[in-house]
C-alpha cells in the first residue's frame, strides 16, 4: 500500500484562553497547505481512505486535501495519541491512505513503520510535511519513498 503520513499545516500558536484542540490553521498555513495539496497532484497522489485526528488544525489540513480523496474520510482520536496497533489496523483494506496528525506522534509513526520502536527518523517533521511510505502497514513493513517538506511540494506547483 502507499501511505502519506501528514504534519497538519501551521496553526496558531498557544495562547491563553485557547485550548489546544480549537487551535485552528492560519491564513498563511491554509495558502502554504494548499499550495502542498497541489503539489501532491502534480505528482500524481490521490488516496481512498484519509483518516486525521479531532484536533481542529487537523481537519482543517484535512479539508484541504479534499483533491486527493477518492474515497472516506475518517476522524479518528488513535492520530492525537501515541501510535497504537489500532491505528495501524485503521490502514487494512486499502490501496492508499492517508493520516494527519500531530509531533511527536507522526514521527514516532514513522518510526515504527519503518524501524523498530527504538529507532529515530532522521529528518524534522515540519508542519504540512509528508512522509510517503509503501509496503504494509505493520511495524517495520514499510519503506520510506520520499519525504516532502513544504518547501519541496510548494516548489512542484
């Protein structure tokens, strides 16, 4: 299967009387993603099923990749966690997925799709960044095909 595994875009920064989960993208991270979301056209990227964690910047980010859904999309609370098994089982059934998510957590994900668990990544997870991964999704099934920081997809367009 082909993952991509999605950093949510720039959102707003903590603040007092803000919780975490109403922290919604900025209008500079809305343009920055979209912009992302055509490169991934420009490459060809569509996906059946897009799951993204309850947290608002996420399904805002998700919205945004609207293009590229041939297929569901699912909110899920296993994307504002620590990975789980149950998040990996999530994945079963398709051709192509997508996840977006928040740090540490999707480089922790990457981690165990591609490693072990005790394993790091060797790149920083910037917002609105895709790591693109193929084979199966169980710990150390997958292999990374590329991984496209912002400044690279926004280039594609």
């Amino acid at each position: 299967m082909e993952l991509y595994l999605v950093r949510h875009a720039i959102a707003e920064p903590g603040a007092a009387g803000l919780s975490d989960e109403r922290r919604a993208l900025t209008a500079h991270g809305r343009e920055r993603f979209a912009r992302c979301v055509a490169g991934l056209q420009r490459l060809g990227i569509s996906v059946e099923r897009l799951l993204h964690s309850p947290l608002l910047r996420a399904v805002e980010t998700a919205e945004l990749m609207a293009p590229l859904l041939e297929g569901e999309s699912i909110v899920t609370t296993l994307l504002a966690e620590a990975p789980s098994l149950g998040l990996l089982r999530q994945f079963a059934g398709v051709a192509s997925a997508a996840a977006v998510g928040h740090e540490p957590w999707m480089t922790e994900l990457v981690n165990r799709l591609l490693f072990d668990e005790q394993a790091s990544a060797p790149f920083v997870f910037k917002k609105g960044a895709v790591a693109w991964l193929r084979g199966e999704p169980v710990p150390g099934g997958m292999q990374l095909v590329a991984f496209l920081p912002p400044r690279v997809l926004v280039e594609l367009t």
